[in-house]
C-alpha cells in the first residue's frame, strides 16, 4: 500500500472539523494528522510535531489567527507544505488576498470528497 498524504486542517467550525475527520477516515489516500479549531493552533501543531504533513487545508475565517496570516506564517516557516484553501466566502476581494498568501487553489465548503480529490490530483501532476 502506497504512502498517506498526510494532511492539517483547520476550521473554527465543530461540525467541519467533525465532517472532515469522518471523510478522511474512510480515505485510502490521505491521513489527517492535525485537526485544528483556527490558524494559531495549527500552526503551533506544526512548529511542535517531528513530521510536516505535505498539504495544509484552511478555512478563510477562523479567530485568533485568520487563513491568510496562517498561510503566511506556514509558508514563511514551512515553505514545503502545500497551502489550500477552504472557505464559503464568495467575496473576489477575500479570495484573491487568499491567493496571494500561498495557497495553491481555494474549494467552497460544499463537497469536501470533491476537495481531497482535487489535492490528491494536484499533487499528483506535480510530482510527474
């Protein structure tokens, strides 16, 4: 059996985290190694562990520290992992600032099977 993708996650939102652990869960691709309730504590998470997971998922609007500051910081201080975005912001101004802090492509919070699968084949036409 092939390496997991190991992934972080973080939402300031119970029910996404709870949703997120489940889907992965039943994943044969992917392992969630962090599951964090806003952007301080992932990346307190990382700056702690002794294994980078290779993709990072975020939402855009958490407390304490916010997407685009955590994308920042990770990108700063891990610049290895692969950035993400996951938010229901359909504000054009929001994403692009989004876009500009690192993250590779930014999903809707409608479908996250659809979003694994995205990332599972964002990397996988990176590393051909």
């Amino acid at each position: 059996m092939a390496k997991k993708i190991k992934i972080a996650f973080a939402d300031d939102s119970i029910l996404q985290r709870a949703l997120v652990r489940a889907i992965v869960a039943q994943n044969n691709i992917f392992d969630l190694r962090y599951n964090c309730s806003n952007g301080q504590e992932l990346v307190d998470q990382l700056e702690a562990c002794t294994e980078l997971p290779q993709v990072c998922i975020m939402d855009l609007h958490m407390p304490l520290m916010d997407g685009i500051e955590t994308a920042n910081r990770i990108r700063e201080k891990f610049p290895s992992i692969k950035l993400f975005g996951y938010t229901s912001s359909i504000k054009d101004s929001e994403i692009e600032i989004f876009h500009k802090s690192g993250v590779q492509l930014i999903f809707n919070k409608t479908n996250f099977n659809m979003v694994l699968q995205e990332i599972h084949h964002c990397l996988t036409i990176n590393n051909e």
